[in-house]
C-alpha cells in the first residue's frame, strides 16, 4: 500500500508543479498581450513632427496644428498653436524677427533656393548662430511620420 500511496502522491505532486507552471506562462503571455495592447493606445496619442522650411508650409497649416521652433544650441523649444489669425506664418516669413530664450535676435532669412513664399528660409540668432534653429508642423492624428532619411536606413 505504501508504494500505491507513494505513486499517487508523486502523479499528484507532478501533475500540481505541471499546472502551476502551465498558469504562469499563460499569465506571463496574457500580461505581455495587455501590455502591447496599451503601448499601442498610448502611441495613438503622438503627435508626429515633419520638418517645415518655407512661408507657404506655414501657411497651408489649419486651426488645431501647432508650428514648434527649437534651437539645438540653447535646448528650447518653442510651440504656437495654429489660429486664424495666420500669426504661426510670421515664423517663416523672410525679414521677420523673434527673440531667442538665450536673449538673441533670430532674423528669418532667405536661403535663396525657392522664389516667393516657396523660399526656403533659415534662422540665424545672434548668439546661437545661423544653423541651431530648425521648424517643424505638428498636425494631431496625423498617423505616420513621413519617409525621413532615418527611416530608409
């Protein structure tokens, strides 16, 4: 009877560990499956950024876009809120003038490549230089970002 008992007893044991583990890997699997599921809902809510560099971008952006200029030298980002009053456009248009975060003087230039509101332009701040600047469109529920020299490599 004890060898009986003693089989019983290691069928039993065998088959409890057996379970046990088969229970952890479909939590671990079903855990996993939740937490992609939620990754992928909170990056529904990203705003992707395409790079901006002319007066006509500028303006071809509707109420609810936003227009970002960030300078690489001084690590500030500036974002302004596309209205109707067009004002987002004075970002891109040659002659204008902001002021940097640093206390420098950006003057909107003309690159020459383009004519019209189809001139590139570029933002030279007096302390940061002519090429830390850069402009980019923010357009919510845009989906992708656009092909990107990053992305082809």
């Amino acid at each position: 009877m004890t060898k009986k008992t003693s089989l019983v007893s290691t069928i039993s044991l065998t088959s409890g560990l057996a379970l046990a583990v088969a229970l952890m890997v479909w939590w671990s699997g079903a855990t996993h499956a939740a937490d992609e599921k939620h990754d992928a809902h909170q990056n529904a809510h990203v705003a992707h950024m395409n790079h901006i560099t002319t007066q006509a971008e500028a303006e071809a952006l509707k109420p609810g876009d936003s227009i970002a200029m960030a300078c690489s030298k001084c690590k500030h980002i500036m974002v302004q809120n596309v209205t109707k009053d067009n004002s987002h456009v004075k970002l891109m248009t040659i002659g204008q003038k902001h002021t940097c975060v640093c206390g420098g003087n950006v003057t909107v230039i003309g690159t020459g490549k383009g004519k019209g509101k189809n001139e590139a332009v570029n933002h030279v701040c007096s302390k940061c230089g002519d090429d830390a600047m850069f402009v980019c469109a923010i357009k919510p529920g845009s989906g992708a970002v656009k092909d990107t020299d990053h992305q082809k490599k």
